[in-house]
C-alpha cells in the first residue's frame, strides 16, 4: 500500500505568522476529528525565512483525501489559512522513496 500526500508551500504575509500557525493547527484539529484515512498532519517553518511554511498530509488512500477536500468545512478552513498568504502552491503525491521515515 502506498502513502498518499497533499502538501503546502506558503508565503505568510508579514506580521501574521502567529494568526497563520492558529489557523492551521485549527484546520489541522478539524481534518484528525472529520477525516477517516488521515495518517498525519504536519507543518514546519522555514528558520531562515520565518514567513515560509510547508505542510503536507499523509492519507491511506486517494479517495480519503480527495473525500476531505471536497467537504464544505475545508474550503472554510483552508480560505482563512489563505487570506493570511501572500502566496501559496498546493498539490497532491504519492510516496516514491523512503530511505527514512519520521512516521
């Protein structure tokens, strides 16, 4: 069985780092409480660049990724982590190598 990912690049606008890191730890919450298939959640921050931001996902299964993405709950979540971007660039993967895993 392989590992399914959605994954994150943000630029948060200066001065709402802290209001970012609620918003999503918020969203983060809500996926583990709603989201059958959720194998983790994660986000890290750049320590050279403060306002980057990467998250990704670990799903069991396209289907559940896809499922929660498509409730109406996420594109409230996901809209409010946005609003506080300059930029953002999202996709989805799979695992194609694991020489170590954190999980």
């Amino acid at each position: 069985m392989s590992l399914h990912y959605a994954s994150g690049d943000w630029t948060v606008k200066a001065g709402k780092e802290e209001e970012f890191i609620r918003a999503w730890a918020e969203f983060g919450e809500w996926t583990k409480a709603t989201s059958p298939g959720l194998e983790a959640m994660v986000l890290i921050r750049g320590i050279e660049e403060p306002r980057h931001f990467v998250s990704y996902s670990i799903w069991d299964e396209p289907a559940s990724r896809s499922a929660w993405k498509g409730l109406e709950e996420f594109q409230e979540h996901f809209a409010r982590c946005v609003a506080l971007c300059d930029d953002f660039r999202g996709g989805d993967y799979v695992l194609t190598a694991a020489p170590a895993t954190v999980f």
